[in-house]
C-alpha cells in the first residue's frame, strides 16, 4: 500500500487517534489485509506503539494480518444451521475450494470461515459471502453459489 493512500485515510479521520480502529478497517477494505508497513505507517505518524496496533489486529475479527479472499464466504454452524446439514456444505466447500476455514484459496479468490450464527436461523442452512445471505444450502447450490462468485470475477477483468 502506497505511503499517499495512508495518509488519504489518515486525512479522513483527521489523524485522531482515537479512531485507528476506523484507520485499520480502511486500510483492510483497500488491501483486503494489514499489511505490515501499513502498520509501522500508523504508528509513526499517530505516535501510536505498533504492538497495540498488532494487539487491535489480532483482538478483532473483522481485521486480519493475512490476506483475505476477495469473497469472503462463513458458514452457519449454529445450532439451527447444523441440524439441517452445515456440515455438509462445510465439507463441499472445503472439497470445491481445496481449502479448510480460515484459510484463502490460492489465487486469492475466496475465503472459508465458520461462524456460531448469522442470525437467519429460519433459512438454514445459511451460507453469507461478502455479507449476501444464501439460505436453504445444499452441495449442489453451493457449487452453482462458487460458479456465480467466479463469473462475476472474469466480467469484472474484461
């Protein structure tokens, strides 16, 4: 990340610190992570010490210190959603990815994390990428949800 795109989000928040938090959820919508000399950036010019920088990175898990698929997908492991077989889409997506959760796919692509609940019981099970709920899963929707997610990737490069 360019030092000029910093400061750009740096200039939002009007170099408070009190909203590094707003700060490193910018800095990760841009990047799609924490890069390291983000990081150091921050620190310096905030006078913030970088270990609590690393602290708030590693304490909330909406911010990451790897990078993210471009489509982050989580999946429903609540009650609700595992009584209705989220194990087994968990399991398709972890064969149709070659990924576990919380890993990203080679070619940054996508990102597989379990959640203990998204709040749709009623659709279960649930599957939510990039914040779109996809209700009443099964294998063979989960691979028509992957398909879906790839083709809007390749309209977007050409």
């Amino acid at each position: 990340m360019e030092v000029k795109e910093i400061e750009r989000i740096m200039e939002k928040y009007d170099a408070d610190r009190t909203d590094v938090l707003g700060m490193l959820m910018d800095i990760q919508e841009k990047e799609r992570y924490l890069p390291r000399e983000a990081l150091r950036h921050l620190s310096e010019k905030l006078s913030v010490p970088l270990t609590r920088l690393y602290n708030m990175a590693t304490f909330y898990e909406a911010l990451s210190l790897k990078p993210l698929g471009r489509h982050q997908i989580h999946v429903c492991m609540g009650t609700a959603c595992h009584v209705r077989g989220a194990a087994r889409i968990l399991d398709k997506l972890e064969s149709s990815l070659s990924i576990k959760p919380g890993e990203v796919t080679p070619d940054l692509n996508f990102g597989l994390k379990t959640v203990n609940c998204v709040g749709a019981c009623a659709l279960g099970p649930v599957v939510q990428v990039n914040g779109e709920y996809h209700g009443n899963m099964s294998a063979l929707k989960v691979e028509r949800m992957l398909k879906r997610y790839s083709e809007a990737d390749k309209e977007k490069t050409e």
